[in-house]
C-alpha cells in the first residue's frame, strides 16, 4: 500500500542540563550536528528527549535551537509534543510552528485512556488545525491506550495528515496488519523492524544508532533490500549489545530518558546523565560500569 510518508531512518536528540537545569546550547549543539553526520531524519521532545517535562518556555528555546542546526533543504526535522491536552499539544505545536516547523510527532493526553470517539476527535482537532503540517503519531503505553490496526484505519481515514507511526512494541502479527493494511509509515523498533519488512514499506526508529551510526545505516540497508535472514541476525545482535550496555543498571528504576543519555554518552557525546526534576539520571560511576559491560561484551559494536 502507497505510503503517506517517506522511508526512513529516524532518530532522537536528548536534552543536555546544567546543574540549574538550563539547556546547555554548546552540547545539544554538538549533539544535533555529530547527529546530522549520518542522519537527516531527526527529532527532539520524545520520551527520551523530556518532552514531558518541558516547561513552554524551554520548550520554545530548545526548539529554536534545533530549528537553527536543522534548517537545510536536505534535513528532515520534527518535534515532538507530550501534553495533557489537546489545547495544550495545539499550544506547542502553533510555538513551532511559527519557529518554521512543519512534522509533528503527538501523544495522545494521558491522564486517562482515550475512548474510540476522543481518539478520533484528538486526531481530527490537533492535526486539523494544522493542514499544511505533518503528525506521527507516537504511539505508547505511556498514553495509556495503544493503538492497533483497527483504530489507525478508523483515524487515516478522517485525518488526512497523519502520515505516520511510531510503534516499537508492535508485535509480529500486529505488525504485518499495520503495514499491509494502512497508508501511514511505520517507524518500528530495530526488534520488530525485520518483521515489518517481511510484508512490506516500513521504516526504523533506530534507538541505538548514535552508538553505531555505521551498523545501523547497514541494517536499514538490509531491511530495503530484502535480506531478511540478515537483518534478523543483526537485530538479535543489537538485542545483545543494548542488554550489555544496561546490564549494570537492569534493576533501576530510570525513567526512559535516563537510559538514552547513558547511550549518548557512550557514543561519544558531551552528554551530561542528568534529568530534569524530579527524575534521576545514571551516576557516573554506574555509568562507567555500563560501557565496561558493553567493551568486554562487544568491543567490535564501539565505534
């Protein structure tokens, strides 16, 4: 089925804080233009990247930031949006707008689960006000209701400009109806993106790939070229190195952002590991335990 958004490598850039928790601009700086090396398809203010903890302020600043590393005909960015809301995703989303934004990535509000019918009408009223823009939707349990086949059929066919997914826990048979039977484009995870190629046009969410940009540029090679039984070896290998990489903090109790920047990090970044209030970010010697794993478990993957 004739996709309403291109094929493509996806990947997030995480928020750099201060010890007073402002943006340090040199690093996420930095961080967008080592980034754009290898990727043209990225974005900020995902779970990963505290988009829910934010304030508008920061909000707009960081996007400003981004706007500035990213505004090139050959670069692809987009903002994410987490709010309670579907004023306060409007909100947000008219600030980046109006910065030149035009690809959205949207949660759904989530202090309490969507029926059907306030699903479509958030769809319908965010995305609507916005025609010429374009929205992925981050679909997660975080929201408190995941999406599957049926819903997102129901929704494309009132909302023209939803145009894409985001969909890493997707399972393999839930993953061949949503690119069999939908126009959107499905950014599946590096586990159950072999499946999604199995069947058809999908896309990676390549969660790892500031650590590898090189292998996982390799492995969405793989997956568009139809070499299945390698693509499924190589994603049962990135499945070992990022049990490596987080053995050491496997029973701590971090937030999703936490576990980014420690990947960040071991890629070569000036990322600092600390979160915004009131989460806790990886202590540098836990830290250091964590690259150890991943050196003695994959040094090859270390790029």
């Amino acid at each position: 089925m004739p996709k309403r958004y291109p094929q493509a490598i996806l990947v997030s850039c995480e928020l750099p804080w201060d010890e007073d928790q402002r943006l340090m601009e040199d690093a996420f700086r930095a961080q967008v233009r080592t980034t754009l090396e290898s990727f043209n398809h990225l974005y900020i203010f995902g779970t990963a990247g505290e988009g829910y903890a934010v304030t508008l302020s920061q909000f707009r600043e960081v996007a400003e930031v981004f706007w500035d590393e990213t505004d090139r005909p050959d670069v692809h960015p987009m903002v994410g949006v987490i709010a309670m809301s579907t004023s306060q995703v409007v909100e947000r989303i008219a600030a980046a707008y109006e910065i030149g934004f035009r690809v959205f990535q949207i949660t759904m509000p989530s202090w309490s689960a969507l029926s059907d019918n306030e699903t479509v009408t958030f769809f319908k009223d965010v995305c609507g006000a916005f025609p010429d823009a374009q929205f992925l939707h981050y679909n997660t349990a975080h929201s408190k209701r995941v999406l599957l086949t049926e819903d997102y059929k129901r929704i494309e066919a009132v909302v023209p400009n939803l145009v894409a997914t985001k969909f890493e826990s997707a399972s393999p048979g839930e993953t061949r109806k949503l690119v069999t039977q939908t126009s959107l484009q499905h950014f599946l995870g590096e586990g159950n993106f072999p499946w999604g190629c199995l069947h058809g046009e999908c896309s990676l969410l390549a969660f790892t790939a500031p650590l590898y940009p090189a292998r996982a540029l390799a492995f969405f090679e793989l997956g568009l070229t139809g070499q299945i039984a390698e693509l499924f070896q190589v994603a049962d290998e990135i499945d070992s190195v990022v049990e490596a990489l987080y053995r050491p903090v496997a029973d701590l109790p971090f937030v999703d952002g936490a576990y980014d920047k420690i990947l960040a990090r071991a890629s070569g970044v000036d990322m600092p590991l600390r979160m915004l209030s009131p989460y806790e970010g990886c202590d540098i010697i836990t830290y250091d335990a964590c690259v150890a794993s991943l050196r003695q478990a994959h040094p090859e993957w270390l790029e």
